[in-house]
C-alpha cells in the first residue's frame, strides 16, 4: 500500500497546508480512525534536554480516551522502552527507534526491519562519537537501543559544521549505518529500508486495519515523520504540526502541542458520539 515509485509525490510549504482543526470534517468523513503520532513536538513541546519532555497529566487522559475508542500508536524516534515509561498508558502501540522496535496491547513485541544486525556497529561509532565530540561545549550524544542521536540545540553556531563534520567521519567508517536529520539533531541509524512510514503500514496490517471505512492518520512534527506522511499520501491523512526546514507531504497542519490536542478530543468525541 505504500506509494508506488513512480506515483508523484505532493509536497508543500506549511503555511500552504490548510488546518485540520478546520477541515476536521473532511479529514474523518464516516471513517473510524486509526491514529498514528510522534511524541515529541506533538504531545509535548520540543525541550532542550530529552528527558525534560514530560507528558501532561492532560494530554495522558486525552490520550486513554481516544485509545478506548480506536487504535492509537505513538511512532517515535526515542527507544520504545523510554517513551513507554513516559507515556504510562497499557492500551496504546508504541513504536521505538523510527520503527524498529513495536509493542502494544496482549504481549504484542516485535523488531521488524532487521536492525539488529547493525548493533555492534552502533556500540563502535557511539564510543568513537562521544570521544570526538567531547571537547564541544553544548553536544549531547544519547544511545538508543537502534540509533544514535548527536543533539546539538545548545551547541554555538560557530561549531554546529564542526559536529557535523565529526558525524560523517563517524558514519564513513561505519557503512552499516547512515545519516537522518531532525531537529537540532543528527541521527545515526542502521543502513535499512526501514522507516517510521513503513512501521505504519506494519502496525495497520498486524491489527488488520487495512479496511476501505478506516482511515489512518499520522501526526508528525519533524523530518523523520516525512517518511509516514509520504506513504499515507493518497490512503490516509497525514498532518504536520509546527514547520521543518523541509516541505512537506503532509495533507493538512495544526500549529502545536495545543492544538493536537483538542484534534485528538474531537475524535474522541466524534466517535463516542456516532455510538450514542
């Protein structure tokens, strides 16, 4: 179901894509929906520190509700073990390290895509990282199970090349592994055709949700989520909330964590009421 190669690919600006707070009704139409979305930047803000980005009690609730109505998976670039903890809900599917790693209700766990060959690669270039990037002031390098993230949000300006430069040499001498972007941060993850789109398409078909009266909607701040919003083009709904630095395939926009949120209740209550 993912794009077919020689489909064109729609993308635009943010500011072009129209609300989805404002099209609400004609995202849902009589479909049930099956929601996929990020963690960070979608149901917290973007913080300095990963570890400072702390789930509402709000947002948790909102987050059970909807759960008990249809499915919901959180698709992240975090180790799924971590996102889990701070989510803290047993009736959602996560998806770790872009994908790699799924888990969800009855003692579903899974790590398709076959990333854990690329293991030893990630624990060399991790120590080679942290010895290179030592000596710049503000650098962050954080292991995840499946990938390495190298933050530079609180690195000058002046260095930010200078730590670049250090990720490719890294990755050169590493062909198991290759090079993602995000915000303020620099990935290195297994050299597969694996991505948080085709964890999507994994998820829909374990729990057999590939049906024409479901919909699948994916909600995404960052880069990385170009990939779902890329394959659900056409099939499904894919929203983008904020602006990267990128165009994007999404269909729609929300402008923040705010926002996401009340679209989230509106589903919510949407199905609740076509059940009354």
């Amino acid at each position: 179901m993912i794009n077919q190669p020689n489909t064109q690919l729609q993308k635009r600006n943010a500011e072009e894509l129209p609300s989805a707070l404002a099209e609400f009704d004609m995202i849902l139409a009589s479909k049930k929906p099956a929601v996929f979305l990020d963690y960070d930047g979608c149901l917290t803000p973007i913080v300095k520190e990963p570890d400072m980005a702390i789930l509402s009690p709000q947002t948790r609730e909102v987050l059970r509700d909807l759960a008990n109505v249809c499915p919901v998976a959180i698709v992240s670039g975090r180790d799924r073990q971590n996102v889990q903890k701070l989510v803290q809900l047993d009736n959602l599917y996560f998806a770790g390290s872009h994908g790699f790693d799924i888990s969800g209700p009855d003692k579903l766990h899974t790590e398709p895509g076959g990333a854990a060959a690329a293991l030893p690669a990630l624990d060399n270039a991790e120590l080679a990282l942290k010895n290179k990037l030592q000596a710049i002031a503000g650098t962050l390098v954080e292991r995840k199970r499946y990938a390495i993230a190298v933050h530079y949000r609180n690195v000058a300006d002046a260095q930010v090349n200078e730590v670049e430069t250090i990720v490719d040499t890294v990755l050169s001498d590493h062909p198991q592994l290759k090079k993602g972007l995000g915000k303020k941060v620099f990935e290195l993850k297994p050299n597969l055709d694996w991505h948080k789109g085709k964890a999507v398409f994994w998820l829909l078909d374990e729990l057999h949700l590939n049906k024409p009266d479901i919909v699948p909607i994916y909600i995404g701040d960052d880069i990385t989520d170009e990939d779902a919003f890329a394959a659900l083009q056409g099939i499904g709904v894919g929203i983008l909330v904020g602006a990267h630095d990128e165009k994007s395939a999404a269909g729609y926009s929300l402008k923040g964590v705010a926002e996401v949120q009340i679209f989230l209740q509106k589903l919510t209550e949407t199905i609740k009421q076509r059940h009354a």
